[in-house]
C-alpha cells in the first residue's frame, strides 16, 4: 500500500521523532498541556449526565433543594471547564510559539 491510500492512518514516524525533540526543552509545559486536553476531555461529557440527572430526578419529582443543589454543581463544573479550557488553550499556544521560535 501506498502513502497516500493509507490516508490518515499513516504516521510518519521520522517527522514525529523530530517533533518530539523540538518539544523536549518544553517537557513541563507539554506535560501541563497533556493534563488540561485529559481533564477537559473527562468532564465534557460530565455536563449532559448531571444535566440528565436534574431532569428525571429534580425536575420531575419536584425535588426543589435538591435542584437548586444540582444547578450549582452545574455551575461549578461549567466555571472548571471554562478555567481549564482558558488555560489550555493559553499554555498550548505558548508552546507552539515556543517551538516555532526555536525553529
């Protein structure tokens, strides 16, 4: 098979080993960035279950406490995921531009 038939199941594992070391004197950062992008990924679908569990438990029962109680984890959730997307996205461009400098 060709290069281009595989599409983008082809990893060019010279250009990554190249990458890599570019990214070696940023170690801490990539580390901090790789912890975000992991974290951001594991409370994203936390928003849809406890959005879930608000109606058929909450809402539904007319359990008013404990939505408002729901509502406010909500928030937290919604204001954790803010701040580390914020950062993320902060630090990953610090990194790119830190790379792209170095080059």
């Amino acid at each position: 098979m060709s290069k281009q038939s595989l599409g983008s199941k082809f990893i060019d594992w010279p250009l990554l080993k190249r990458v890599l070391k570019l990214i070696t004197p940023y170690k801490k950062l990539f580390i901090v960035t790789s912890f975000l992008a992991i974290t951001i990924a594991l409370l994203s679908p936390l928003k849809p279950h406890l959005i879930e569990k608000i109606i058929d438990e909450k809402i539904l029962t007319n359990d008013f406490p404990g939505l408002v109680n729901m509502s406010l984890l909500v928030l937290v959730v919604l204001l954790v995921q803010s701040v580390f997307r914020y950062y993320f996205i902060f630090l990953t461009n610090l990194l790119s531009q830190s790379i792209i400098k170095g080059l």
